[in-house]
C-alpha cells in the first residue's frame, strides 16, 4: 500500500500558516474584531472555510491559536530566560516584570486579544494561558507575602491588563506610559503590603 504523499502535509502546515497570518492581518487591520467573520479568513487565506473548521474547530479556536503563537516566546522567557522576568531575581522584580510584559503583548494585539476576551467561552477565565499566567503569578506573590489570598490577588492583577479595560483606557485618552505606571504601582503596593503575621499561613 503506498504512503500518504509528504505533499498533503506540507500543504496542510502551509495553509495553516496562511490562515494564522491573514486572521492577524485581518484583526489587526479592522477596529471592531466582532466583524472578522470565518468567511473573510478563509477568503484572505485562499482556502475554503472548511479548512478552518477543521483545523481550528471555530471562530474561538481560531483565535486561540492566533494568541497561542503570540504567547510562545514570553512564555519561553518566563520559564528559562533572564532576570527580571526569567528565573532568578526576586519575586517582586519577577512579577513586577511579567505584568508589564503581559501588558506590552495587550497593547501590541490589542484587537485580537479583545477578540479572545470577548469570545463567550473563549473568556480568560477558561484557557490554557491565562492559567498560566495565574498560576505563575500567584506563585509568586506566596513567595513575596505568603499563600492566603495569594489566588485571588493573581487574578485581580491579571484584571488590570485585560484587554477591555486597556481599550477603556485608550479611548478615553490614558497615554500609555501611564497605563504601564498604574499598573507597576499596583503590583508595587500589592506585593510589599503589610500582612499580619496570622494571615501569611493557609485559610481559616
């Protein structure tokens, strides 16, 4: 019985390519990412919108591939790259330095990453990445102030770059500089927060 031909895959890796690069284009380029539709992709990419359901499930799949892709490399520089926001430095400095790196890859993708926020079930809340992120920054603040409480202070960080409050913010007028010092100051006053000495242990 001969083989599958090597062509169907690299066919296959090519128009997953192309449908990753025109998506982006497409949600970059528009200023409302409800408005990119399945049809407009596939249309870009050249391929039939069967392609992208099966490749991508739907319109949520689609889009967390896109911010898986971006993801990548800040994930590879939280887990082995240098301090600050790598291994190494202190976990102030760490979380100091990864809230503004999740900030800088919002305000860089801010359409796509609405997109995703805005997705239904596609909610930060129910993917792989913010659980990263959670668990990464809640690992940190049990290391700067102790493990009560450290679960919910991640997310309320977390809350602060989300990507429909950075719109708010921009529309309103908020310079980005200050977007970044408001969000430093909150980690800053998060972290070194005095905390009773009977609250640094587990839950009543």
């Amino acid at each position: 019985m001969t083989p599958p031909p090597r062509k169907e895959r690299a066919d296959a890796q090519r128009n997953r390519e192309a449908v990753l690069a025109a998506a982006e284009r497409l949600f970059s380029e528009g200023e409302d990412p409800d408005r990119v539709s399945m049809d407009d992709i596939a249309a870009a990419a050249g391929v039939g919108k069967g392609t992208l359901f099966r490749r991508f499930g739907d319109r949520v799949g689609l889009i967390k591939a896109l911010v898986e892709q971006r993801t990548e490399q800040l994930r590879a520089e939280v887990a082995t790259g240098p301090p600050p926001l790598g291994p190494g430095a202190p976990a102030e400095q760490r979380a100091l330095a990864l809230l503004d790196a999740l900030l800088r890859l919002k305000l860089d993708t801010r359409p796509l990453m609405l997109a995703l926020e805005s997705a239904g079930s596609g909610s930060p809340y129910r993917n792989a990445t913010y659980a990263l992120w959670h668990a990464e920054l809640t690992a940190l603040l049990t290391e700067a102030r102790g493990e009560r409480d450290a679960d919910f202070l991640a997310h309320a960080l977390l809350a602060a770059v989300r990507s429909d409050l950075i719109e708010h913010l921009r529309a309103g007028g908020t310079p980005v500089r200050r977007i970044h010092d408001g969000v430093a100051a909150l980690v800053r006053a998060t972290l070194t927060a005095d905390v009773p000495h009977d609250r640094k242990g587990g839950h009543d």
